[in-house]
C-alpha cells in the first residue's frame, strides 16, 4: 500500500476521494429520485401527476392507435381462423385477464392509489363498470350480425351522441368550428367505409342498443379522470369487477350455446390468450387517451385509424376500396386536420393571453426614493 500511496501522490488521492464523493452524490440523488417517485404514485394527486407527464394527448392516442390496430388483427384471427364466434365470452376473457393483470400489478405494490371513496361515489364507479360492459359486448356482438358498413354507420352515430350526452350531463358546449369538423369527419368516413349495408333486424337492434352506452362509456371515462384525481389504471381496478358481473349476465341472451364444446387446443388457446393481451392494452390505452383528450377526440381517433387502414391497404398492398372510398377517405382527413388544429390553437393562444396579466407592474421611481436609495448602492458598489 505505501508503494501504491507513493506512485499516486497526493494528487492521485484527492482525484480518487473526489471521483468516490461524486460516485456517492449520484447515488444519492438517484435514491432520493427513486424515493420522490415513489411517493409521488403513494397518492392519487402524485400519480395523475405522473400519468399527465408521462402520458400527453399524442403519446396516448398513439399508444391507442397502435394497440387498436393489433387487436383488429387479432380478433380477425381468433374469429376467422380459430372459429371463436362467441364475443360476449371472448370480451369476458379480455376482462378477466386485465383484473388478473391488475391484481399482479397491486401485489408488487405497482398499482397506482385510487382517491378517497368519499371523492367518488360509489354509484360513479358502478355505473361506469356496467355501461362498459354494454359498450364493449354490444361492439363484438354488432360487429359479428351486421355488416362493415351498418357497423361504420352505428360508429359514426356515436359522434353527435356525445355531443349531445355532454351538453345534457354537464352543458358543455362546441364550437360552431367544431361542429362543421366533426360533419365533414362524419361524412368522409360514412363515403369511404359504407358501401355494403345489409339490414338484419337483430343486428340492427344490437348496433342502435350499443350507441347510447358506448357514448356514455367514453363520457366518463374522460370526466372521472379529468374532474378527479384518478389515473387509468386505478379506474380500471375499481370498474373491471362490475364489467365482468354484467358481461356474465348478458353471455346467455347474446351468445350462442356451444361455447364448453370449443376445442381448447395449444394453437387456439395462445391466440385467444394474445387477444386477451392485446385487449388490455387497448383499455388501458384507451383509458389513457380519454383521459388526456376528450371523448369527441377519441371518437375521432378511432376514425382515424379506419381511414389509415383503408388508405394504407391501397398504398402498401394494392387493394382497391375504390375512387368513391378514396376520396371519402381524404376528407375525412382533411376534416380531422382542421378539428385537431382547433382544438390546439387554444393551448397555444392561452399562455400568450396569460402574459399581460402575469407581468408585474413596474413603480415609475420618484425623486425621493432615488435618493434614498442612491448611498445604499454607493455603500453596496464600495464594499464590493
């Protein structure tokens, strides 16, 4: 050691003390940011904080977009291939394995805090728990009896549905602007997807029974996260229990029997446990996206993402919606442009609007105050 002490020299002790204290100093503040973090998500305020920063409107919507572009694909192939053609079972499915997932999540100690039950009352939760499970078995079950076209046409009635629940629950009101958007949006997509409407009373039936809770899904989903302090998943923690109680009792009236006698072999299984996945992802995003946006916004969103698919397929791999379709498709984009673009303008407006009334007002000095303070920064200017 006296060897080494000797080679190193006094600069070489100190260059080593201060690379160990700065070492430490690292490794304090990561401690102490670990340990803020997780206080923070020990309570709901500190955990929609974290939700906000981390999860913005566009980061949201694309985390939705994509996982909705997933699960079309895998319920194409459960439903398709695999022959699963029971949707009020297979959205039971998807719940169940999100409450699985959440429970995991809770015993990690992973889930965020939920606010006081004295915040939220009970029925709240209740009523949202059961319109979700309306919302979510009514959409597989439309979309199994009617066509892609009455289907479309059953989404696009979900637009003014919410504009209307909204004004109605809680008076909230559009733009003018906004409106003329939202038709041009409406009617785009109505032009590019609604081209083979085949009327089936049943499915009719199911489709116009699914706007109202669908519309009503998406309400409160975005009040109760914007209004309070919940996050997505503490939201779904507390809803999922009720989606499955009512997803049970609408399984006999809506699916078909033989639902024991499916053949539960490896293949079959991992893709319906793929579309579980992929459906907790697609609550949790969509949870996500609500809760940054607005339920019109994400309405939109999912309008979007039919128009990209459409446009996609004829760019990438040739297929041929037809030239009514296109251009269906481009003004359906064209209206989301102009809607996104107004819904952003106040954002920016809101600050630069703020900054007159932010701005301290400024004293004109007298003569008086000068001199009193002119041998201050004479003695200040001296002593420096």
């Amino acid at each position: 050691m006296g060897l080494f002490s000797s080679l190193l020299g006094q600069d070489g002790k100190r260059f080593i003390k201060r690379k160990d204290s700065d070492a430490g100093e690292a490794g304090r503040a990561l401690e102490e940011l670990r340990s803020s973090l997780y206080n923070e998500l020990r309570t709901s305020e500190g955990a929609k904080r974290q939700q906000q920063r981390f999860c913005g409107p566009f980061v949201a919507m694309s985390f939705n977009f994509m996982v909705a572009v997933g699960i079309i694909l895998g319920n194409k192939l459960v439903m398709g291939k695999v022959g699963f053609n029971y949707p009020i079972f297979l959205t039971l499915i998807h719940y169940t394995t999100a409450w699985v997932l959440l429970a995991i999540f809770k015993s990690f100690a992973m889930l965020p805090v939920s606010p006081p039950s004295k915040s939220t009352p009970f029925s709240s939760l209740f009523a949202l728990g059961a319109v979700m499970a309306f919302a979510s078995g009514l959409a597989n079950t439309s979309l199994k009896h009617n066509s892609v076209g009455f289907y479309q046409m059953a989404k696009i009635a979900v637009t003014p549905t919410i504009v209307i629940a909204e004004f109605i629950l809680f008076r909230k009101t559009i733009s003018f602007s906004k409106v003329v958007a939202l038709v041009v949006v409406s009617f785009g997509v109505a032009v590019a997807t609604v081209t083979d409407i085949e009327f089936n009373l049943f499915g009719a039936c199911v489709a116009i029974a699914w706007i109202i809770p669908s519309a009503i899904n998406k309400i409160l989903w975005s009040n109760l996260q914007q209004q309070g302090n919940w996050t997505a998943l503490a939201l779904m923690w507390k809803t999922t229990p009720v989606t499955i109680f009512f997803l049970v009792a609408l399984m006999p009236w809506l699916d078909p029997p033989g639902v024991l006698s499916f053949k539960w072999d490896l293949n079959n299984t991992t893709a319906v446990l793929i579309s579980a996945l992929l459906g907790f992802l697609l609550q949790w995003s969509g949870a996500l996206a609500l809760g940054a946006t607005s339920a019109t916004s994400h309405v939109v969103l999912g309008q979007f993402k039919t128009c990209v698919i459409l446009l996609g397929g004829y760019l990438l791999f040739g297929s041929d919606p037809g030239f009514v379709s296109i251009i269906g498709v481009i003004v359906a984009l064209c209206g989301m442009s102009v809607y996104t673009s107004l819904n952003i303008k106040p954002s920016i407006e809101k600050p630069s609007s703020l900054l007159p009334d932010q701005l301290p007002s400024v004293k004109p000095k007298s003569a008086e105050d000068e001199e009193k303070t002119k041998p201050i920064s004479e003695e200040n200017s001296s002593v420096v």
